[in-house]
C-alpha cells in the first residue's frame, strides 16, 4: 500500500539555518536583525514594565557571564519553574545565549512532581517563583542531586525579593558583565534546547528533547504557515502558561520572531485580561477552550473595549463547532482560527487562517509547512478523505526524542521517521484536517497533560485501594475534560453503608489532591467498582471504561 503524504501546497521556508536557536533570535546573519533594537519585545501587562529587544539582548549575554560564574556550562540543564514574567523571559532566552538546556516546569506542581523532573532531566540549576521555595523545600528530599543555595534563582527582581530569603540571589543579582554567546553550528543544531515533560501517547511524563533546529524549523514554518501578525501593527495576549509547549513556542517565542510585542500576564484572571486587552489595545490572542466559556458567561465583557482584538486562536483540546460559531455569535469581530499541535512536534503541525476560517468550525485547519502526514486506519493502511486514521507526522519539528526513554521514542516512532500522534482525524480534498477521536492514554484538564497512569502509580499507594483505572470524562459546560478514577477498594475498606462509600470517595479524592498540582484532581469523581477491565496482558482497557461512563452519564 503506498504512502499518502499531503501536500499542503505551502512554499518552503527559504533555507532552515544551520545555527543554533540563540543565533536565529539575535545573531548578525538572523533575518530577524531587521527590527529596531528600541521596539518592546515584551510587556509586563500588570505593571507596564517594558522589555526592548536590545534591552532583552543585553540581559542574555550578560546572563551568560553570570551562568559561567556559577559553574553551569554549555548543554547543562537549567529548570525554569514559575509563571509567566519578565524575569522568565530574560531566564529562558539568557539560557539560550548560554547554550544551556531550559526545562520549563509547570507552576502548580507538587513536589514529587517538580523533584520528578530534576531528577530526569538532570537540572543543575533552578529559577524559581519565590512563593515556589516552600515546595522546593518540600521536595528536596526526594531531589537525588543537592542544590546549593547560588543554585537556587529567584524570579523576581531584587526589590521585590521577600527579607526571608536572602540567602537566595533574585534574578538581577546573577547577572554579570556582557559576554559571548555559544554558537551552535554543524550536528550541534540537534543539541536539545528544551525539555518539556509529556506523557506522551501513554505512561508517565516523559522530558521530550526539542532541539534547536526543531525550533527554528517550527517558527519558520508558523511564520508562512500561520500570517496573522505583522510588526507595527499587532499586539499579542501572552496568558497562556509559557512553561507548556503551546505558550513556550506559539505565544512566547512566535511574536518576537515577527517583531511584535507581547503582553506578558502571570496567569488567566478575567479582570486582569479584559483589561490588558483595553490597554494594550492587544490584537491577537492564544487561548485554550475553557477561556472561549468563560468570555461568553462573563457580564464584565461589556464593560471592556475589546475592539482592537482582530483574532483568537484556540486550541490544545476541541474546540466543537457548536461552541466556536457561539463565539462568533458573540464577538462577531472576532475572527477564531483553529491551531492544534503537541510537544513532540514542537508543537503546531496544523492551523487555520483567519481569512479561511468561514464555514470550517470545528476544523483545525491545514498542515504547517515542513511537516509531511499520513491518517493510518486501524488495518494499518492509508485513509481515504472522509476517512478516519490516526494522524502520523514527520518533518523538522519532530523531536530528537524522550530523554533517558529510547524504548518509549521507539514505541512512538514508526518506521521511516513517523511520530504517531494518538489522535484519530479525517481530512478532505482540499487539505483540511478535523480531530474526531483520541486513542492515546492522555486527559487534557482546560488544555493542561494528566496522565492516567500517573494517577494510577499514586492512587495504588494508598493503603485502601485494591485497582485503580484512570480517564477523562468530558464536561460540556467548562469545555474540558475531568480526571475520573474508577477504583477497586481493598475488603478492609469496608464500604456497606452508603455513607462509608461517600466518605471514601471524598477521602480518596483529598488524598490524592494533596499529592498532585491542581489539574491533575479528580474533578470527575470517583467510582467504586468491583473490577477494572484489563486485556490478557494486563493493560487497562480504558474504551470499556469510557463506555461505563457513557453509559452512567445517559443514565
Ligand atoms: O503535548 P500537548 O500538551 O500539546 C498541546 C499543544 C497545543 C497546541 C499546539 C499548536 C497550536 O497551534 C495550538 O493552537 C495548540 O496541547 O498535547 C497534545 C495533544 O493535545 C490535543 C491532542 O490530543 C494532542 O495530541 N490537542 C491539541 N490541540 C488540539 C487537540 C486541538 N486543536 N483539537 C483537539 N485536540
């Protein structure tokens, strides 16, 4: 059976840059020399501070003096754990300059979770939110390499650096005097730029190595395959989590690439957002489904000037046709435009223009530039259009792999250089593509990863549970995803009484929320159940799971 590869009819990028990530931002032969160095690069959306493009240039090289006074060197780790700032922008392009690997955490972890990550990815180094010291402190126990205090950088500046943790440098106070940065040139462009953690299409959360041609590639690729923005005219809403591939590339990295600023705010707060839009008279948004509810629940809206915003893109989760022609309904000049991608491909392979939008809700639009796909039917054959396959993609943007894990990248790698996505689409004859199923593990929580078999690895610690099955079950009103546990009690439970099996279900649900970031609970309940439907082999059958909770929902 031959290969189907679309063609997306997109021209090619001029030339992708054998160089490394630093030097495509800032370096003399980049394009991107272009813009005016005075042009703000970032803008802090609740105290207006401004981030030049020279000003940010001038902060990373002399982060790379500062980096080499502490003893980290090319190609070591550095974690970056905190919400959207300034201070985690000029962290994260600093590293860069350095050619140290920047491993974004997300914020809300708990500490197994955080100590989870430097421990895999091996992080030498932290930058962290100062109201993120008492976790830290928390999972130092299980953290296998000590971090001395130099180590330990607080994302805030030097007088915002709360009195009881001066033992720790805020981020200025690192900085030292302007030096050189690291060039990568040759096969180093496949050095690893990043580590974000993703589980994949199956188990626990794996460090997915981006390198720096698979960045590169992937903005380049955005920037002919995706024109909304334009320098001098647009303005972009930077609210999504940066420490997250969606809003590290597409929100934190694209706009600087085409000279437009960014509105750097710390997370969603309704207020706060609806108000930088006014201000900053913002264009451009990135969003996740949940936030398309919230806009169209809000009574605040009409109390804003929205009327600078040109586009929206959503994605990371479906978005349903119903609830984008609501939105259109709603904010009629408000063009929304589908982007979908994911961490292994660093991460848009599709996308949808403004000006194609009309007629297509629901569609997540036409593959990126660079990207080649195949929709494989579960005979293991090519789809015809109309058809339903799951998408395989190859190209430049596909990772190197899963750090420490060549059994998993083997898993998910299909002979000829395909990374088989876990996600059932269809297309059609003119090249558009629509996501219709998930056949992977994943749970998306409002955009957010939660890997069922990490629930299931901690809930089987707890001394009353026999089994545990883990999946998501789908909550139309908040436009996501909920965690749900179906669980096998031990008989010392002893649940007759239909208050002892409330009382569980709550304990349960307590217990594991205390163990885990926010978006991993289990807002979808708990179920006590007599046993969790396994293969002969032992594998979870998770369809019959989701079929039970179908069937409980229609009940
Ligand atoms: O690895 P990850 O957490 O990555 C993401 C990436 C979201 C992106 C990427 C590029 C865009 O332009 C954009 O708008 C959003 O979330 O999770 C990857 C999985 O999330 C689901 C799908 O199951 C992926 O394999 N997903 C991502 N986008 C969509 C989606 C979408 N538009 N519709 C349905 N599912």
């Amino acid at each position: 059976m031959p290969e189907v590869i679309y063609d997306p009819n997109y021209p090619a990028p001029d030339v992708l840059p054998e160089s490394g990530f630093y030097d495509y931002l800032f370096g003399d032969e980049s394009p991107l020399g272009k813009f005016d160095k005075s042009l703000p690069a970032y803008i802090d959306g609740l105290d207006g501070r401004v981030l030049t493009r020279g000003g940010l240039e001038n902060s990373c090289l002399r982060l790379v003096s500062g980096l080499r006074a502490l003893g980290v060197q090319r190609n070591d780790v550095a974690c970056l754990w905190g919400l959207n700032s300034l201070e985690w922008a000029r962290t994260a392009y600093g590293c860069l300059a350095a050619g140290v690997t920047v491993s974004p955490a997300n914020y809300a972890y708990a500490a197994h979770e955080i100590a989870h990550q430097l421990n895999d990815s091996g992080a030498g180094i932290i930058f962290l939110d100062p109201t993120l010291i008492p976790m830290f402190d928390a999972a130092r126990k299980e953290i296998k390499r000590p971090f001395s205090n130099e180590r330990v950088i607080l994302l805030c500046t030097p007088e915002r650096k709360p009195k009881e943790l001066a033992q720790y440098k805020a981020f200025e106070e690192i900085l030292g005097a302007r030096a050189e940065p690291e060039h990568f040139t040759g096969s180093q462009i496949r050095d690893t730029a990043f580590l974000c953690y993703s589980s994949g299409t199956t188990g626990l959360p794996k460090g997915v190595m981006t390198t720096h041609n698979n960045m590169t590639s992937q903005l380049q690729a955005l920037n002919i395959g995706y024109e909304q923005l334009e320098s001098g005219r647009d303005t972009v809403l930077g609210i999504l989590p940066y420490s997250h591939i969606y809003g590290l590339t597409i929100v934190f990295f694209q706009p600087f690439t085409v000279g437009v600023p960014l509105v750097v705010l710390p997370r969603f707060e309704e207020i706060s957002v609806l108000s930088a839009i006014q201000k900053f008279k913002i264009t451009h948004g990135l969003i996740v489904p949940p936030i398309i509810i919230i806009l169209l629940n809000s009574s605040n809206v009409d109390n804003y000037d929205l009327s600078s915003v040109r586009t929206f893109m959503v994605g990371a989760a479906p978005t349903s046709p119903e609830l984008s022609e609501s939105f259109s309904r709603r904010f009629p000049h408000i063009t929304l435009t589908q982007g979908y991608g994911m961490t292994e491909c660093s991460p848009t392979t599709h996308v949808c223009n403004g000006a194609e939008v009309a007629g297509r809700a629901g569609w997540i639009g036409r593959l990126l530039p660079t990207f080649q796909a195949r929709l494989v039917t579960e005979d293991g054959v090519d789809a015809a259009h109309g058809e339903r396959g799951e998408l395989w993609v190859r190209g430049p943007s596909v990772m190197k792999g899963y750090l420490n894990n060549p059994e998993a990248t083997e898993k998910t790698m299909a002979p000829g250089g395909w990374y088989k996505t876990g996600d059932v689409l269809i297309t059609d004859d003119q090249g558009w593509y629509k996501v219709v199923d998930r056949v992977k593990e994943l749970i998306k929580y409002k955009g957010f990863q939660v890997a069922p078999a990490e629930l299931e690895g901690l809930l089987l610690q707890h001394d009353k549970v026999a089994d545990v099955g883990v999946i998501g079950v789908w909550e139309e009103s908040q436009a996501t995803e909920l965690p749900r546990a179906y669980i096998v009690p031990k008989p010392s439970a002893d649940l007759k009484s239909g208050a002892a099996r409330e009382a569980f279900r709550a304990e349960i649900a307590s217990w594991l929320a205390d163990r885990v970031a926010q978006h991993k609970r289990l807002r979808g309940g708990v179920v006590i159940v007599e046993t969790i439907p396994k293969s002969p082999s032992g594998k979870i059958l998770r369809k019959d799971l989701r079929v039970r909770a179908q069937a409980e929902r229609d009940a």
